[in-house]
C-alpha cells in the first residue's frame, strides 16, 4: 500500500509525493486537493471525536467513499488504501458553524459579495458545513451552495437562509422592508421554493410579522432565527422561534418600559444589560424561558470582540487575506476603538460570555458562528477558529467548546446522524491539525488538512488562493 516517506520535511510536502487519485476533479477544485483515492487509512492521529469524550492517541481513521467505516488503535488498515501518517497530529470533526455569511462589510451600510474568497476561507479554517445567517444576494448563495454540492467549487456544505425579514428602519439598502403580515407570508413561500432551508428575522419585524414566518416556515420544515430587537426574546420564544442569534446582549426584554414592536434606542438597550445581574432573577427567568422552550442560542464572540478596546487585532494571516482597502478600513476604526475609555463593551462581553456558560449549565443547545460583518475583521476560518478560543475563554472546555463548534451545530441543523462528530458511518468530515486542541486550544489554528466528504483539501493553497481578495469578491 502507498505509505508517506519518512523524508519529506512537511505533511503537504509527503502528501505530495503520493500517487493521486485517477479520478479528474473540475478545475475550480483540482488545485486544492491534498488526499484523493477512494480509500484513505489516517494512522498514528489523536482523535478528539466531537462527543466531550477525552481525545484517544495512536488511533487509525480507515475512511472509504466518503465516510468513515473505523475508528479505533486496532483497525485493519486495506492493501490499497492510500496510507497518511499523522504522528503528533489531530483530527476532529469538521466545523459546523450557524451564524456565517457570504458578503463582507464595504463601509456605509454597504456590503459585497464574497462568493470566491469565503467559500475557500471557510473550509481552510475547518469548517465543512455551514448555515448563512441572513443573505443579501440570496440567488448567488444558492447558486455557491449548488456549485460546491456539485463538486464543481471548494468549500463547505452551504445551507442558505434566506433574505432578512425586516420592517421598515434598517438603513440597509439591499435589504426589503416587509409590508405586512401576508407579504411576510410570501417572502417564506418564495424563498422555500427556490431553495432557502431557514430564514432569518430581524430587529424591526413585528411579532404578528414573525409569527406569520414562524408558521409557514415550520409547515416547510423549516427552521426560524433571530437578530430581534422590536421583539423580545421572551416573546419570540413564546411564538415559536427555533434559534436566536449574538446571545443576550442584544435582548430587549430588560428595558423598562418598552413598546411592543417596537425596537428601543440602542442606549436604553445598553443600559438595560449593564444593570443586569447574571446571576438574578431577570437573567436566570429568561434563561429558563428559552431552555424550556428549546430555543437554541448563537454565541457570536468573535464579532462582539472587535468592539472591546484593548484586545488583540485580527491575525497577520487573516489581515493578509484582505483586500489592502478593505483591511486599512478595518485598522483605522479600530484605532478609534481603542482608544474609547468608555466604551460599555469590556463589561458587555463579559456578560455574554457569563451567560452563555450558564445557559449552557441549565441545559440549552449553544450553537456558534462568526458573523463576518460589523466594521470589518472577522474574516472567516480563521475567526471560526476564534470563536472556539473566545469559548474557552468564557469557561468551556476545549472538548466543550469543540463539541459546541460541531456536535451542536449539526444537532441543531438535524444532521447529527451525518455529520458533527467521528464515528463509523459518519460523513468523513475532518480537521487535521499539528498539536493537541484538547490541551491547548490555540493549535486548533495549526491546520494542515481539511477533509470534506472524504476527499483532503491543503488550507494553505486555499488561503493563498484569495490572499488580498477577500472583500473585494
């Protein structure tokens, strides 16, 4: 069988020295292939499986059409399968993140569409399926999604949420204000038919508007998320909701006094959160309130960061990805930042991340995401990287803080019998990274291959692929 020389200096270099796959990828896709052949035995790995369970070493990952078929020190490894050695590496399960995007922020309530950088950026960071958080050109999503399903574009399982349900306010031009309860009610129809799989409602919808997508969306089979602000959370949950994206700080329920459907001043929803206590009665009531009604929360730490003054920049190697344009805009309002003495955001993220630990303790389903938008910074794969560091820094684990990058994700998406976690049957989605993320979570950056339905992808030729583009396409 076909096994990596001891010689070559790199993982890619030794993988590179191996006899391909006589099969012909489409040329949007061959340059990035690391590992192709229909059988492929991962051996020597450390196995962090996605479960919680502690990570198992000198495991074989035996890996056959796509999926996995064993796990385990003793596996049996076929005469023909082409043979990886993975000695002082890691593999986890693919990332499935729920609060992504396919545009980036060009300033001035702009946005433009990114449908070649992130798709590669995604999967290079290890994220192998991911649900849009809201679209602003919903056709070019589903025409990525079909590309990358096809085979005939890199990156993760795209599944597409449909344009933002908004009323009238958001000063976003490429978003429509909904007129009414039955105009709600078509947008779900429409976008059902040409592909949407959820939709996403927004700060200035009306509760009678939110029910109305609720309704249809589940008579579909579909599944309803939230950025609210003229509806609460509470309210929201009562009407049925399945998700709420950012967590608690941008909840509404605490502002005193505060008019139905009707989204509050943004200082009166600041003021509400710096008054609340964590561990009181108002926070832990809406925290069983959503336990109890199985709404499932979006922690979103990455974007919320970029706001805290003091903490560190996006990395060299995401700014690097940048159009120059785009990442000296991102430097010069970041500087701005901070330099804000009062910024309510040092205590603001602390909040959060208290709360999500606690809605975690009480039993609710935290999902995560990245939201590539704000001012600019988060930049996708690598910020989903991130977002599992921001987790442990809140008080998970890393096996934690994985699961919640992957199990969770997947449970939430109902796909937890394919894909979230390594296990015989299981799709062969997979991070391989130097180091051991169980231990020390930084090394969940040092990924070396990405495999998405068993076939290997090489992150860095993906990476260098956009390097400079990102924001501009």
């Amino acid at each position: 069988m076909p096994r990596l020389p001891r010689t070559c200096s790199t993982l890619l270099a030794c993988l590179a020295a191996l006899p391909a796959f006589a099969a012909e990828r489409p040329p949007l896709v061959r340059p990035f292939v690391a590992v192709d052949a229909p059988t492929v035995a991962l051996t020597h790995v450390r196995v962090i499986d996605g479960t919680g369970a502690p990570a198992r070493a000198d495991q074989t990952i035996l890996i056959a059409d796509g999926r996995i078929q064993a796990v385990g020190a003793a596996v049996a490894v076929p005469k023909d399968a082409k043979v990886v050695d993975l000695t002082g590496r890691t593999a986890f399960p693919g990332l499935v993140m729920v609060h992504e995007h396919l545009f980036y922020p060009a300033g001035e309530n702009a946005y433009n569409q990114q449908e070649v950088s992130f798709p590669r950026l995604y999967l290079a960071g290890g994220v192998t399926t991911m649900r849009t958080g809201g679209s602003l050109e919903t056709y070019t999503d589903l025409n990525i999604q079909k590309a990358i399903d096809a085979g005939q574009r890199p990156g993760p399982a795209i599944h597409v949420t449909g344009p933002y349900l908004e009323g009238p306010g958001l000063p976003i031009l490429s978003v429509k204000a909904l007129r009414d309860v039955a105009d709600a009610r078509r947008m779900v129809e429409y976008w059902s038919a040409e592909g949407a799989t959820s939709f996403k409602t927004y700060m200035h919808i009306t509760r009678d508007e939110l029910g109305a997508v609720i309704e249809e969306a589940h008579r579909r089979g579909h599944k309803v998320t939230g950025h609210l602000c003229s509806v609460t959370f509470r309210e929201a949950a009562s009407l049925g909701i399945d998700n709420l994206e950012h967590g608690f700080v941008v909840a509404t329920d605490f502002v005193k006094d505060k008019q139905p459907d009707a989204c509050p001043a943004g200082k009166d929803v600041t003021a509400s959160l710096l008054a609340l206590d964590p561990d009181g009665p108002e926070a832990l009531g809406l925290v069983d309130a959503l336990v109890a009604a199985k709404v499932a929360i979006t922690s979103t730490l990455p974007v919320f960061e970029t706001l805290v003054p003091g903490r560190a920049p996006a990395p060299d190697r995401a700014l690097d990805a940048l159009l120059p344009e785009v990442r000296d805009q991102y430097l010069r309002i970041r500087s701005r930042i901070a330099v804000d003495k009062d910024s309510p955001w040092p205590k603001l993220l602390d909040l959060e991340m208290k709360l999500e630990r606690t809605f975690v303790a009480r039993g609710g389903l935290l999902v995560s995401g990245t939201d590539p938008t704000g001012y600019g910074g988060v930049v996708p794969g690598f910020a989903n990287q991130r977002v599992l560091e921001l987790l442990v820094e809140a008080g998970f684990t890393p096996l934690e803080a994985i699961g919640i990058g992957t199990r969770n994700g997947a449970r939430y998406l109902g796909l937890e019998d394919r894909i979230g976690t390594i296990a015989p049957g299981k799709q062969a989605d997979l991070v391989i990274v130097e180091g051991d993320p169980s231990q020390k979570i930084a090394d969940v950056e040092k990924v070396e291959l990405v495999f998405r339905a068993g076939l290997g992808y090489d992150p860095k030729k993906l990476i260098d692929s956009v390097k400079g583009v990102a924001g501009l396409r």
